[in-house]
C-alpha cells in the first residue's frame, strides 16, 4: 500500500463519518418540510411556524456541516472538474 492511498483512505473515511452526521440533519428537514406544507391551509400557525424555523436550524446545520466536508476533501485526487 503507498503513503498516499493511507492518507486518502483516513481523509475518505473522515467524509464518511461527516456523513453520517449530516444525515440526521436531511432527515429532520424533511420532516418539517412535510409538516409546513401539511399546515400551511391551518387556521393555527402554531406549528407551521415551528417547523419553518427547525427547518431553518435544519438548513442551517446541513449548510455548515457540507461547507466543512467540501473544504475536508479539497485538493484530493479527482478534485476539480
């Protein structure tokens, strides 16, 4: 095995793991997607406004967590166009 398919291995296998940590994330913004658009004809905004804003904080985690992913596996081998 070379130095450099260790190095890769550790760097792909960190992805996998920052995957798995986004994952969760998805789920739960799907969730309250589906809950926004099942509330929005409610004649109580209680819970579409509840779910917009998790949804957010959802959103918010997702962009964060892929954003750090992306700047993990810059430069890799196969990186680029």
């Amino acid at each position: 095995m070379y130095a450099g398919d260790v190095l890769l291995g550790a760097k792909l296998d960190a992805a996998g793991a920052s995957l798995t940590m986004i994952s969760p994330h998805v789920d739960e913004l799907a969730a309250d997607a589906k809950t926004a658009l099942e509330e929005v004809a409610s004649t109580d905004p209680t819970r579409l406004r509840a779910a917009l804003e998790s949804g957010g904080q959802a959103a918010t985690a997702i962009s964060t967590e892929t954003s750090d992913l992306r700047e993990a596996l810059a430069g890799l081998s196969g990186d680029g166009p």
